[in-house]
C-alpha cells in the first residue's frame, strides 16, 4: 500500500520529502510522456531524471506499479464540490472537471499512452480506475439518481445509459475535439442536449 | 500514394501479390500490437515478421508512413450498406458496425496504441482519419441531418452535438464496457436513449 492509500501522516523530520516525492512523481510522467510508455519504464530511469536515488524512491513506493498508479492518479483533478441542488448544475460542474483536465496536453497524452497498455498491466489499471475513475463515476450516478427521485429527470431513466451519454459525449470531444482548450461553455451544452432525452 | 488510396488495378502477372500484401499489413498489425509502436516499427522488422524482403514492401509502399495508414484502416469496417428510409434504423446500423469493430481484441489494441502516438506522428494520424474515420462522419452527418429534413428529429437539431452524442456513447462502452463482445442490443439501446432527446 502507498502512502497515498493509506493515508498515513508523513514521518516527521523530512522536510525534503515532498519535494523529491513531486519530483519522483514528475520524473514517472514525463518517462511516460516521452515515449518510454509502462513498460519500459524503470526504478533507474526515474530516479536519473529525478535526480534522487533509487532508495529514496524504493522508501516511498515499493514497487514500479504503485508509483505509477500514484503518478496516474495525480493527472485526474479532484472531485469538485457540487452544490447538491441543481441536477444540471451539478452535471455541468462534473463534465467542466473532465474539460479541465483535457487541456493538460501531457496529461492527456500519459493517459493515451497508459491506455494502450491497459492490456499488458491490467492490475495496475485495475487500480488505477478504482482509485481515480471510480469515484467520479460514483459521484455522476449520485446526481443522476438524485435527479430521478426528484423528478427532475424522468422516472425511468436507464441511470447508467445516461451516465455512458454524459461521460460519452465529453470523451469523444476530448479526442476527436479541435486540439487546445475546449470551449468553456462546452460542458453546459452537453448537459443540456442530454437532459432533453432525460427529462420528463 | 498508396495502391489503395490510387485506386489502381493491381499489375497483371503477379499472382503471389496479395498474399504477400496481406502477410505484411498483418505483420505490421501484430508489431504494433506487441507493443512495438508506431515510432520504433521499422521496415526491416516488418519484413522479417512477414516473411518477404524489404523490396517486396518497398514495391508497394514507399515508406513506413503509407504502410501504417494501410494497415490502419484494415482495422476499420467498410461503411455498411443504409436502408435511407427510417432514420432509427440507419444510426443503429451505423453503431453497429462500431460494435462489431470493437469486439476484435487485437484491432482495439492497435488502435489504442496508435491514438496514444498520434502526437508524434500528426501527419499520419491526420491521413488515417481522414481515409478511415471521415467518411464515417460524413455518413454519421448525412443521417441525422436527413432525419431533421424528414421530420424524423427536431428542425433545431445541434447536428455535430448529435454526432457527439451518438459517436461518444458507443466509444464509452468500448473503452470502459465489460471486456469481451459488447451486447448485441447496445446500438439499438444507444440510439432510442439519443433519439428521446433529438426526436421533435
């Protein structure tokens, strides 16, 4: 279990620590930026670009996967706040953190890459979903379902079609959108194409 | 340009051609499957996996380039045939063929690796898509926008954000749907959700 996992206070006295942690952090995605991809990808070569040693790396992450699931994992942005009032509000504030996070070109390019080895690591993506890709998509079913007991969408919504359209429909924009930033009223105009389906 | 893309008869007198055609596109295929990639493929490593000397490929195609947009768009299905009377029936055979598509384990992962280049070789993802995913578009395009002159969908339709809807939900279950071969109902599924929300 990493330290992130755990959730365990760092030890005191290494005020270093965080630094080199970024670093490490930094160093893994990079490696996977430039091409090395998964599996290539090695304690040496991080520990070089990082410019710390391979122990430093080895007291923090035991393994090469469980830095890379930790290293995944910082590209997608928290969960944001949601207001818990208007479905369509929190919808849109939902697809804005997946519009953010498109416009991070390493970001979307180490997860490119980290997809098309989904294959030959299916454990450490296993984890990577769980930790990273689950909770957002915990939390888009939440207001979804919210919305079918409040009546503001229709009572026999297929939740989980509805969520494949939401999420469905911001993906294709991220990947076959116009490269740079995606517009900013982007999300709202999804929201709303999808909630005509979905409303009473 | 490629034999393909010219259109051209095929030379007289060489009845070895295709098969030796086919053992190289396959054997592109499966180097770029077993994590090889676009950018380290070579020539003489195609050869050498299909069996033919490197004057074979370079009888056919002039560069790695044209070879890969080949091989590329052998993964694609051919647009399949459109009755042009219901609308319905038009997006569910054109989600069809996407479905079908996904369900070959080798195709997706190509695919995948491929996408996750596509930075590094912009002028070669840019000719795939235009041969391979363009025409589908167009396809895409001409259905919905038949249904808005017909009637069928709304006369306010959003027609790309249609497209989106449509194109996103069926790449969703085929990024994050059970592995294996997506239910057979599925495009049919999808595009009665998409229609509840573009129908008048």
């Amino acid at each position: 279990m990493t330290i992130q996992e755990s959730g365990a206070a760092r030890p005191a006295g290494r005020p270093r620590s965080e630094k080199a942690e970024k670093a490490i952090i930094e160093a893994t995605l990079d490696l996977i930026a430039e091409g090395m991809g998964v599996s290539e990808l090695s304690i040496e070569a991080i520990a070089s670009r990082a410019g710390v040693g391979k122990t430093t790396i080895y007291r923090r992450w035991s393994n090469k996967e469980d830095l890379v699931v930790d290293a995944l994992s910082t590209l997608k942005a928290p969960l944001p706040p949601l207001s818990g009032t208007s479905v369509r509000d929190d919808l849109i504030t939902l697809l804005e953190a997946m519009r953010t996070e498109s416009g991070h070109q390493r970001g979307r390019c180490v997860m490119n890459i980290a997809m098309s080895e989904a294959d030959r690591h299916p454990r450490l993506m296993e984890r990577f979903v769980k930790r990273a890709i689950e909770p957002r998509r915990l939390a888009l079913r939440e207001v979804i379902e919210r919305g079918v007991a409040t009546g503001e969408l229709r009572p026999d919504l297929d939740v989980a079609m509805g969520m494949a359209i939401l999420s469905g429909t911001m993906m294709w924009h991220t990947k076959w959108g116009p490269a740079g930033d995606l517009p900013a009223d982007l999300p709202e105009r999804i929201v709303d194409a999808a909630l005509a389906g979905m409303a009473p």
